[in-house]
C-alpha cells in the first residue's frame, strides 16, 4: 500500500461524526462479503486503521467494519487512478498544442539570477558553507530557519508572469480546465502543466540544492529529487490572503514575482511535527516576511505560517515544495510517537 493511500485512510477514519469505523453498523451480520485477489492482504494492512471499539467487536462483524473500509478505499484508489488518467491526458494535450510566448525560459540560464544569488551559489559550492556578506543572503531567523536573498532578475520576474497569463488565456481560449495549485488557492496555475518540470528541477539541482544540502541537511536538504511548483495570486476581490497551514514539502522556496502591491506579509509560528502540529507557538517563534520582488524565501516545509491580506494591487509568487523521497522513506521507519530533532516543540521549554 502506497504511503499517500494509507495517510488518505488515516484522515478519512478520523472523522467520527462520518466515518463507519467508529459506530457498530446495523445488519453487520447479514451483510455478504466478495473478495477479490490480494484483498486478504490489504485487509490485513487495514486493521490498524480500526479504532479500538471496533477491534472489540466479534471477529465477524470486524470483518464487515474492515470490508466496507477496503471498498472505500478501493473506490478512492480508482478516483485516483481516474484523475491520474486526465491529467496525462490534459499534459499531453498541452505538449502537442501549447507554443510558449517565451520558448527561452523554459531551458535554466545564469540570466534568470541575480549577479549576487549568483555569487552566492558560486561561494557555497567552492566553500561547503554561508558567506557571512549579508548582501548576499539573510538569516531572517537561526532558530526558525529561515534565509531570504534576492534571487531573480526584473526581466526575468517579467517574462515568467508574462507565460503564465498567455498560458492561463490559452487555456481558456482552449476550453481547457485550468488545474489550481491547492484547495487553498482559488487562482495561480500549476507549473508542471506546461513544460515547467523539468526546468525546475534543473533549478533545484544546481542552484537551490547546494543551499539546502548545507542549510537543511537534517530534512533531507541533500537529496531533493522531486517538487510540485505553482503560481498563486492574490488581488483585491480575488484570494486576498493565505490560511495557516504547513506545506508538503521538505524545504519549500518562495519567491514574489510581482507585481505591485501592499501588505500580505507571510507570518510563520514555529515548525513542528505531526504529533506537535496544532500546539501554541512561542513569541520568539511568531515572525513576518514582507515580500520584495525577486526575493526567495528559503524555510522548512513543516514550518507553520499563512500570508495576511493584501491591502491593495496583485502579488504573485512562485512556490516551489521541494521534496526528498530517501528522507520520507526514512521517516517511515521511525516511530511516530517521537518527535523528532528538527521539531520546534521540544525546545521551548
């Protein structure tokens, strides 16, 4: 069983009010059960998602409970697959009909960077360590670890926006559903969708990844082999702010891209892990970041924050959520009743 079906198992067994694994259902007795191949199997895995009421039931009436929790996730492993479908075939439709308004940022150049972010990138390479020029980049907080440095051009900003609002009006024009980046986020656009995978992860590999590996070791910072990249938009009447949430991600870059604006600060209240993710914050932990076009924003994934409103003009910014597949598989490994080193929590008292 994959690691997203049983984390997708999880939540939808938490909710008592809806979930049949919390109450004894009627006509358990009489209900007939069909298995097919490999089920026996997968009910198996799915006994530890029982709560303790139902494992106190007759072996027989678990057996329904686990069968009608096996359906369900049957039927959700079929949407999956059916969504996976669509979204090659709409990537497929794009590749062969989509021509780029700017076929020249679609392959990584220095251009894209700024004379210092390229410095910077140059000195860690040659140096395994931060440059302590503080022109270069700027440790907002040690303990929350978070490093901002003005990364990309003006013109570059530009050309990017530009894509993504020619692509968005194709699309359109196109009568093709335009994928959003999250249940968050009314507007932007997912990057993947048009050509943009590959270039990022170049991004990722030679440019963000020296940071990250020195920055962000402990959390997988050297081994970042994938990434889910959107825009998001904020406007008056539109999304005008961001609710407080964690990414999912192992580091997560934010860079504003444009265009004018004021307020919608992001504002971060301590990093923490799954067992400590809806704990208070400390004062030291509570912090802003006011957006500067062109500025990236390094932080961890894990590190809770959300954006205040936007007062008035359009912001957008590149999110890119940086993940380590090595790192979650060692997660997995390790108990889950343990919060871990780079967990905030422990260290305030």
């Amino acid at each position: 069983m994959s690691n997203s079906s049983e984390m997708s198992v999880k939540h939808s067994c938490s909710q008592e009010s809806s979930c049949e694994c919390h109450h004894q259902l009627p006509d358990v007795q009489h209900e007939q059960i069909v298995l097919e191949e490999g089920d026996e199997e997968l009910m198996e895995e799915l006994i530890g998602f029982l709560p303790p009421q139902i494992k106190a039931l007759p072996e027989e009436q678990q057996k329904i409970h686990l069968y009608r929790l096996l359906k369900r996730f049957k039927e959700q492993e079929k949407a999956e697959e059916e969504m996976k479908q669509a979204e090659q075939k709409r990537k497929a439709f794009i590749k062969q009909n989509y021509v780029p308004l700017h076929p020249s940022i679609y392959t990584v150049s220095s251009s894209f960077f700024t004379p210092s972010f390229l410095e910077l990138v140059s000195y860690v390479k040659q140096n395994k360590s931060l440059p302590s020029d503080s022109n270069l980049i700027t440790t907002v907080s040690q303990g929350e670890r978070l490093y901002s440095f003005q990364m990309f051009s003006t013109e570059f900003c530009t050309k990017f926006l530009e894509e993504a609002d020619y692509f968005q009006k194709w699309s359109q024009q196109s009568e093709l559903l335009i994928q959003r980046p999250n249940s968050m986020n009314n507007y932007g656009v997912i990057l993947n969708e048009f050509g943009w995978e590959e270039t990022l992860q170049q991004m990722i590999n030679e440019y963000l990844s020296p940071l990250t590996s020195i920055l962000f070791s402990d959390l997988g910072g050297s081994s970042l082999d994938s990434h889910h990249s959107f825009l998001v938009e904020y406007e008056i009447g539109k999304d005008e702010k961001l609710d407080f949430h964690v990414d999912d991600s192992e580091v997560t870059l934010n860079v504003c891209l444009g265009k004018k604006f004021t307020g919608g600060e992001l504002f971060f209240k301590g990093i923490r892990c799954e067992l400590h993710q809806h704990t208070p914050s400390a004062e030291k932990e509570n912090m802003s970041f006011a957006h500067v076009v062109g500025m990236g924003l390094l932080h961890v994934g894990r590190h809770r924050h959300g954006a205040t409103p936007i007062s008035s003009g359009h912001r957008t910014n590149l999110i890119i959520w940086c993940r380590s597949q090595s790192f979650r598989d060692q997660l997995m490994k390790t108990d889950p009743n343990i919060c871990p080193s780079w967990c905030s929590f422990d260290k305030l008292s």
